[in-house]
C-alpha cells in the first residue's frame, strides 16, 4: 500500500514534476553491522579505498540481478547497459560514489519508462523528467540499475501485479515479499543491492521490510526534499528506502531530506547512534479492527518488549486513542477516492472508462466502491480522519509517551494469492483491513515509523516490530533501531534464495 496523494494522481497519465533540490550534508558512518555482504555504506567505503571498482560493483550488482530474476521476478525495467558505462566512465561523485540502487517502479526515472505496475501504463514512453527527490540519490553516487516491481499504481500490501507478475519473498518462495515496495524488499534481502528506493502510502516500506526481514523507515510528511506542499490528510505517500543497516537509512535520510531554511521539519543530519536518554514506550497489540495478531506475531511483539526493556526503556501497554474499525472503513474509502481519482484520470487519456483490459479487479472494485458512496461519506471520512490525526499526535505526550511498539502486520508473510488483485473484493477487502490494520494511521498523521526485523518464527519468517513516534522525531526512532541493532543484530542473516 503506497502513494496516493495528489502527485500520485497526477502521475496516472503524466510524467511527475520536479521540484528544485537541495545540497545534503555527507554521510559519517558508525562501525558497520556484521554481515556477509557489505552495506552500502561500507561497499562506498571499499570503492573509495580502492578496494573495488564501481564498475565492479554495478557488474556484480547486474550479474546477481540476472541469476535471481527468474526466480524472484525483481526487476520490471532493467538500465543495465547505461548502468555499467556510467560506472566505467568513472566512480560517480557523492559520498554512495559507484553503489548499484534501484527505483520503485511507482517514482519516474529519466530514460526509463514509469509503468507503475499497471497495464494501463503498458506503453509509457521513457520519462523525461524526475522528481528532485529522484535526483537526490544521483547526487549521492548511487548507480541505478533498473525499475524495482511494485503492485498496481502501489494499490495493495503484496507484489503480484498482473502486468508483470509475482515478486517472490527470498525467505519462501510461495510467500508474498509484501507491498508495495516488494521488488526493492526483495532485491535487497537477496543481496543484489545493498539498499533500494521505497514509498509508503499505507505500510509499503514497512510491510516489505517486515516480510524481507529489512530495515524499513517511513519519515514524517513533508520531511523530504519536494514534498514541503503535502500537508493534507489526502498525501499519503512519502519517500525512502529499504536497507539491511540502519546506518544506510540513516545516511540517505539526511541525504534527502529537506534542509532548506522554509522546511516544514528542522533538519535532522546524521544520526550515527543510539542515545543515552531511556525512552517511554507504549506497547500496542491489537490491530485496527481490536483483534489480536496471529501467535507468531504476538511472540514477535512480545519479544521486542522485553528486549526494548532489558535495556532500560520504561514499557508499558497501551491501546488506540481513537476508533479503530471506523478508521479502517473511513482509510479504506479515501483509498477508494485516490483510485476513481486515478481512474477519471485515465479515462480522459484513453477516451473511454477503463476496464479489465486496464485495470485489475481490485482497483476497479476500489473505483466501484467510491462511486457507490453517498455524497457526503467521504467529506465525513475525512473528518473523522483529521481527528484520528489529532488524536495519534496527542497520545504521545498524554500518556507521556516517546514512542509506540507494534506489529507491521497480523501475520507473517501470507502465501501469494491471498491478498493478490484477482482475489473477488468483497472477500479481499476485509482480509486487507485484518492483515494491514497497524500501519495507515502514520499515513494519516503524517508521522514517521519503522519496521525492525528482530524476530524470526520457527519455519524461517521473519517478522517486523514496529516503532512509531510523533511528526517530525525521527532521530528518535534511529537511535532506538541503532541500539536494538547491535542488540539483536540480524545483517548475518541470509534467505534461503540469496546470491
């Protein structure tokens, strides 16, 4: 579940708008995670020293990407040629200098067509322009070596688009890698990039990370370099990566991020460790609609409490401050709306309403589902939204709270299929809003959260615990994931599919 916010829309049968960009401070790397691949940090670090040349990386970035395709379908449009001769040509300037990087098929890329996953989208001409946040990761050095899969226009939790088929989990190949983020999930846990570009309209960088068992961390609205115009309910989606270290994150966030003088966020910079302060937390185990998550995940949950105890933050448990099961139908219809926004849109384009020969069943459902709703749902929804909003915000410090500990998920990773499009959408919308009930208020509050992979179930899952805090204190939640790092470190960790 990814973009929909207004650009998004735009973008249906548009190219996206660049916006002006601005200088980012250079990354200062901590001790790297122990790891049989280098992060990106430490592969920049090897290229720099002369220990590897960057057409060495992005070769081998291309060669591990050809031998995994088959089986994990990763890559939807591949730059590898113009890749590989913008390494020979030299190590690219910028403190990533050389590393190979992919984008989510959702974000324009210049050269490459933007197909976001959607037949609608099956003749895109190669984009002409891209957003300052696109040009961001060019200025850090990152090679890109292709288009990472994502599901229709970001629509759903799971990467099964029907234009260019499933994206599989390396952990279990019958299993979903999530979404909407799920090729760059899966690109990285396999190993054929260190780190790749992510956005999450509804849980599509912390769903994939919890089913990869990545990092993966969803900043606050308006935080990131283009994004200071998105302050409504309605923008959704914001930008970053997926990574197998914190420090990689943590980097490309100040990378990216907006450091300008007018920026809604004073700048966070480098965050380069944990800090001494001990936090509050509050411990959250019922989902959305009040149910309590799948056994496995309810060991995940209390596992990472009593680590995040043992460590000397006060835990406490906690519940929603607002009504959950109204909150999922109100996100599930303003969902609803940014599909029948995008569906006008492409109706204009191609001169009639779109179909089956355009769209898969569940966005035509979710079109359906719009249209069918009375005039005033969808101002109440948003209303009601907006208060949900506050009352996210207000929990914090009126339980004194510094952040709060949950699932990503009620289940591991489901089997493909379950939640895929061409499961009926009476029957797919309520196991949607079961399996995705945690992670759509960040979404609507605009406030950051993060997937930590600290758990693995005993069939070889992992399963990501989420922390959350209020808009704008990311740096908090990046010193909590830098200490629960080198707590329960998982970077040595390797799916069973894997270069």
């Amino acid at each position: 579940m990814s973009r929909i916010t207004r650009r998004a829309l735009a973008a249906a049968p548009l190219a996206l708008a660049a916006v002006k960009a601005v200088a980012a401070p250079k990354p200062v790397a901590p001790p790297p995670p122990a790891s049989p691949w280098p992060d990106a940090t430490e592969m920049a670090a090897r290229i720099r020293r002369g220990e590897l040349t960057a057409a060495e990386a992005v070769e081998t970035a291309i060669r591990r990407a050809e031998a995994l395709q088959g089986k994990l379908n990763i890559i939807v449009n591949s730059d590898f040629d113009r890749a590989l001769a913008k390494a020979k040509a030299g190590t690219p300037a910028g403190p990533f200098g050389g590393v190979p990087f992919l984008v989510k098929d959702l974000d324009d890329y210049v050269g490459l067509p933007t197909r976001q996953g959607s037949q609608s989208m099956r003749l895109a001409p190669p984009a002409t322009h891209q957003l300052a946040y696109i040009d961001a990761f060019d200025r850090a050095g990152l090679v890109t070596i292709g288009k990472s899969a994502t599901p229709e226009y970001g629509f759903l939790p799971t990467t099964e688009p029907v234009s260019t088929g499933v994206t599989r989990n390396p952990w279990d190949l019958t299993r979903s890698s999530g979404g909407s983020s799920g090729g760059s999930a899966a690109a990285v846990a396999a190993g054929v990039v260190p780190v790749a570009h992510a956005n999450d309209g509804g849980g599509s960088i912390r769903i994939p990370a919890s089913n990869c068992g990545l990092f993966g961390l969803k900043p606050s609205r308006g935080r990131m370099i283009g994004t200071q115009g998105e302050t409504q309910i309605s923008d959704l989606g914001v930008e970053h990566v997926v990574s197998r270290s914190v420090r990689d994150s943590a980097a490309l966030f100040a990378l990216t991020e907006d450091s300008a003088t007018r920026a809604r966020f004073p700048a966070v910079g480098v965050v380069t460790g944990p800090a001494k302060r001990r936090l509050r937390v509050g411990v959250l185990m019922e989902n959305g609609l009040g149910h309590q998550p799948s056994a496995d995940v309810v060991a995940a949950t209390d596992s990472a409490a009593k680590l995040v105890a043992s460590l000397g933050h006060h835990v406490e448990p906690t519940h929603l401050p607002y009504d959950g099961p109204q909150f999922i139908q109100d996100f599930l219809l303003l969902w609803a709306n940014g599909a029948k926004g995008l569906a006008d849109e492409l109706a204009k384009a191609l001169g009639r309403a779109p179909d089956t020969r355009d769209l898969e069943p569940f966005s035509l459902g979710m079109v359906e589902m719009a249209r069918k709703a009375p005039p005033r749902a969808l101002p109440a929804a948003v209303g009601r939204l907006s208060a949900n909003a506050l009352a996210y915000d207000t929990w914090f410090p009126s339980h004194q709270f510094d952040v709060v500990l949950s699932p990503v998920l009620s289940t591991p990773a489901p089997l493909l299929g379950e939640v895929g499009p061409l499961v009926p959408f009476d029957v797919l919308a309520p196991r949607l809003t079961e399996y995705v009930g945690y992670t759509p208020i960040h979404n609507i509050a605009g406030a950051p959260a993060m997937s930590m992979p600290l758990y693995w179930t005993e069939a070889g899952l992992p399963v990501g615990t989420m922390f959350s805090a209020r808009a704008g204190n990311e740096r908090a939640l990046f010193e909590l994931a830098y200490e629960l790092e080198a707590a329960r470190p998982w970077a040595q960790r390797i799916p069973p599919t894997h270069v």
